[in-house]
C-alpha cells in the first residue's frame, strides 16, 4: 500500500516538475519576443522621429514619438510582470493594472491631441466623453492599485514587495 502512494506520488512529483518546466519555458519564450517586439519598435520609433524631425510639424513629431514610447513602456511592463510571474511562482495582478494605466494615458494623450481639431464639430462632444471615460478608468484602475496595496490581500504576497 505505501509502495503505491510512493509511486503515485513521485508521478505527481514528475509532473508538476514536467508541466513547471513547461510554463516557464512558455513564459521565457513570450519574454524574448516580447523583447524583440520592444527593441525593434524602439528603434522605429527613434528612426522615424528623427527623420521626420523637419518634414512634419513638430507638435506631431513629439506625439507620435510619446505615443510610440508609452507602446514601448507597455512591451516593458509586460515583460517586467512574467519576469515576475517566473521568480514568484504567482500570477500577481498589479503589473497588469500599471500596464492597464499606462494603455490608458496613451489614448488619452492621443484623444487630447485630436481633440484641438475637433472644436465646434459634432465629434468634439464624443472625443470629451471618451476623454472622460478614460480619466475614469485611470481613477478605477489607480483605486484599485491603492486597495491592493492598503487592504488584507487576498493574493500571496509577492518576495519583491516591500513588507
């Protein structure tokens, strides 16, 4: 009977060991091309602002610049949070909402830029409503960052977190 449970357990042993093995080989190969993915469209990104530095009009210039760069921010919360996932062995959901955050200034940014054009036409009205809805969920998103930080967690407590 303990030969049995033996067995049985080092066959679960031998899986959980197989299927772990497995999810950071996935996480590691998301992290590179995720990496890939981030270098190249830094590099577009500089590229392209350089060499449209006085062909276009500068304030356009600068935002797609800053547009391309909070892209690039995101690529590097995403990695930052499944380097974070591989160390602590837990899904932890804060760097998602930080990566939530940041998708959401880099529309908002882009909205409030349009939005210059838009004054006296009829879109002005829904380019403010989205304006507002997305000031929302920077709110939303933040209140819930402060919750997970200042209340009993419900999820383990992660080993980079300051006690």
């Amino acid at each position: 009977m303990t030969n049995a449970r033996d067995k049985e357990r080092r066959l679960r042993d031998l899986a959980e060991s197989g299927f772990g093995f497995a999810e950071d080989l996935f996480y590691l190969v998301v992290a590179l091309a995720l990496t890939v993915a981030g270098v190249i469209l830094f590099g577009y990104v500089i590229y392209d602002f350089a060499t449209t530095l006085s062909v276009e009009d500068m304030s356009q210039n600068i935002l797609a610049l800053l547009d391309g760069l909070l892209l690039v921010f995101i690529i590097t919360e995403l990695i930052h949070t499944i380097r974070v996932v591989i160390d602590e062995k837990v899904l932890v959901s804060e760097p998602f909402l930080v990566v939530g955050i940041v998708a959401i200034i880099r529309r908002l940014v882009v909205v409030s830029a349009e939005a210059k054009d838009l004054i006296g036409t009829p879109e002005f009205g829904d380019a403010m409503l989205e304006i507002g809805i997305l000031s929302a969920g920077i709110v939303a998103l933040g209140g819930t960052i402060f919750l997970l930080r200042h209340t009993y967690q419900s999820e383990p407590k992660p080993r980079h977190e300051p006690d």
